[in-house]
C-alpha cells in the first residue's frame, strides 16, 4: 500500500496533502504534501531517520505545529486549525514530562483537569488507569521513587485517564534500557488493543515498528516511502531505501537485462520479473536477505553458487555466515541459519558447499 492509499477499515484519522517548511521559502523542507490515513483501533508507526519528518508531522496531528497546507481529520471532525486542547487526544512523549513534585496519583489526575469530574469520580478514574498500567497502590509516590519503566507507566495512564479518541506516541520508549523496552512494548501493544484506540506512534527503531504496528508509514525526506503491514515493508519494500531501512539485506551493484536477468562480474542470476517490475534494463542493485540464501540446493536449482564460510555470528536462534562465493570476487554475502541446522555446516575456512539465492527471494531496484 502507498502513500495516499486509506487504511483497511473505516479510517477514523485521515492526513491529507500536509506540507511544513520551516526557515520561510529558503528554508527546510520538513513535510512535503504528506497523505495518510488511519484505521479505527489501528496501531501505525511513522518509521524513519532522523529529519525525515515523523515527529513534525505527529507534532501537527497534535497540533502544536501549525501545517503550511493540507487537511487533517479525526474522528469525522476537522482539525486543521483547531488549538491542541480542543483535538481529543492523549500524548505520550519520549522524556515522559511528569511533574516531580506531584505525586503519581496528582500527575495521572493532571490530565482529567477541566472534565468537571467530582473528587470521588476522578479518584476512581485515577486508581483505574494504574490498575490498568500494572501500577495499583502507587498513588502517594513521586516520579524520582520509580524506575523509567513506572514513570513510562504512569505517563501512558495519564495520556490514557481523559479516554481520548487518538493516541498519540512520541518515541515513548527510547529512554530505557533494552529489556525493559521489549517487555513494555508488549504491555502497551495489548493496552492499546484492549481499549481498541487509535494510535500513532513515531520511532526510528525498526525493530518497534516491526512488533507494534498494524502498518508502518516509513518517511524519507518530509514523504512517505511506503505504507504497509510490517511483513509487506519486509517483503516487498516499494524502493532500495525501504529496503535498505528495514532489516538486514545482502546488495549487489550490477545490470539488469531483459527484466530476468541480472549480471554481477561473471555471474548471471535470475530474477523474478515481478521483482524487477519498475527498473529498466540498465545499472541496477540487487537485494537479497540473509534468511533467503539457501544451503545445500538441490542440483540444477537456479542460482546456484559455490561459497566458503569466512566467519560466523551466534544470534540465539541462528548464525549469521559471513560467505565468500565463486564468481563475486570482492563482494561478500551473509546468510541466516537455524541454530539447529548449524552442524550441517564445514567450519569456518574449510571446503566450499553449495548456496544458492532463490529468484523469487530476489529484488532488482534502479
């Protein structure tokens, strides 16, 4: 799916032809005629670089940017224009902004301020959401008692406390260590499809986007690359970009002739030419995943090539070879084999085997 495209479902949030600079006409070019749309209950990542543009452009969905052109819709309701206060939403920011001098419960209640809520009624809604973020019996304690994960907590129960239409999430875990970010990205995908909220959420870490998203947004320079499923932006990226972005990918500079073959040095590998659908014939790069490389193909099997293991990562589940092959003399190639399969292997150094690079696992771009 590309830019522009709508979300399966209902779209409940619909960004159209948004355009930011920033500097005046001389300036940066942050957002340029951005399209996209969001889903009811639909968890999407803006995924990128920095200065691609994700944080500018959930910053005016916020709206505490203000947007040179374009449309924003929420809910069926125009935005555009409107002050943040009057958007129905709840924002969850990567430095977390809790008071240090309010006590949990105080900050939870900060964002129930002006809902003309009686005491008893916000005290309810207050334990609730902590219930809610694994935090009950945490109320008389202040941000400095608590590890980053709390405080994350905390922060998501008090975005979530007002219940609003649209969630929106800043980076929300770039601040923790590792493990404690795996285990609250889970926490936070189940939270969000329990209360069935829209959510947008903008990171630069691919393996988040990955675990998270219903669909990802992947920005390059103020645009939008590619919208799809995190197995579509894997599996098909729409440009090397993508490609290159998401995930790890063996690349090999060379032609491609006739839309089924592509030449590098002395070897000719076959191409699907559904995979090389929008390149015409001439210079070209070839991409082609790790996991993809077969070992040991059968005789006669396409692409096939022989390799010698030059080194090897252990990555839990699998090791990442490091292969030198016949026919590519300079080029390197890494292939992904399971734990379990590794004793089929010669070790590092020793006799060559035969691999393969399967046409259909193959990608040709410009």
């Amino acid at each position: 799916m590309q830019a522009g495209e709508s979300a399966p479902g209902r779209a409940f949030l619909a960004v159209e032809q948004v355009g930011k600079r920033f500097g005046g006409a001389g300036g940066f070019q942050a957002l340029d005629g951005v399209s996209l749309s969001v889903a009811q209950g639909e968890l999407l990542c803006l995924l990128g670089p920095s200065g691609c543009g994700k944080t500018t452009l959930l910053r005016i969905i916020a709206g505490l940017e203000r947007e040179d052109t374009g449309r924003i819709h929420a809910g069926g309701r125009e935005l555009t224009g409107l002050p943040p206060q009057a958007r129905d939403y709840g924002i969850l920011f990567q430095s977390y902004a809790l008071f240090p001098n309010l006590s949990v419960a105080r900050n939870v209640a900060y964002g129930l301020q002006g809902r003309g809520m009686g005491r008893a009624h916000r005290e309810a809604r207050v334990a609730e959401m902590l219930s809610l973020v694994g935090l009950a019996g945490s109320e008389r304690k202040f941000p400095g008692q608590l590890s980053g994960g709390q405080q994350q907590r905390v922060a998501l129960a008090r975005a979530l406390a007002p219940a609003p239409s649209l969630l929106l999430l800043d980076e929300p875990m770039s601040a923790l260590d590792a493990r404690v970010r795996e285990h609250l990205r889970l926490e936070l995908r189940q939270l969000q499809r329990r209360l069935n909220v829209t959510t947008v959420m903008v990171t630069h870490d691919q393996d988040e986007a990955m675990a998270m998203a219903d669909r990802i947004a992947v920005m390059e320079g103020g645009r939008i690359a590619q919208v799809g499923t995190p197995g579509e932006i894997y599996e098909r990226p729409a440009s090397a970009f993508v490609a290159e972005f998401i995930g790890q990918a063996n690349w090999l500079d060379g032609r491609l002739s006739g839309r089924d073959t592509f030449s590098v040095g002395e070897l000719d590998l076959a191409v699907s030419p559904a995979r090389a659908s929008e390149v015409a014939d001439g210079a070209a790069r070839l991409c082609c995943r790790p996991e993809a490389i077969r070992l040991h193909p059968v005789e006669g099997e396409p692409n096939r090539l022989l390799a010698r293991i030059v080194d090897q990562t252990y990555l839990g589940s699998r090791y990442r070879l490091m292969l030198e092959a016949d026919r590519l003399p300079g080029h390197t190639l890494f292939a992904d084999v399971l734990r379990e399969e590794r004793h089929l292997l010669p070790a590092p150094g020793s006799h060559k085997f035969w691999v393969s690079l399967p046409s259909q696992a193959l990608q040709v771009f410009a």
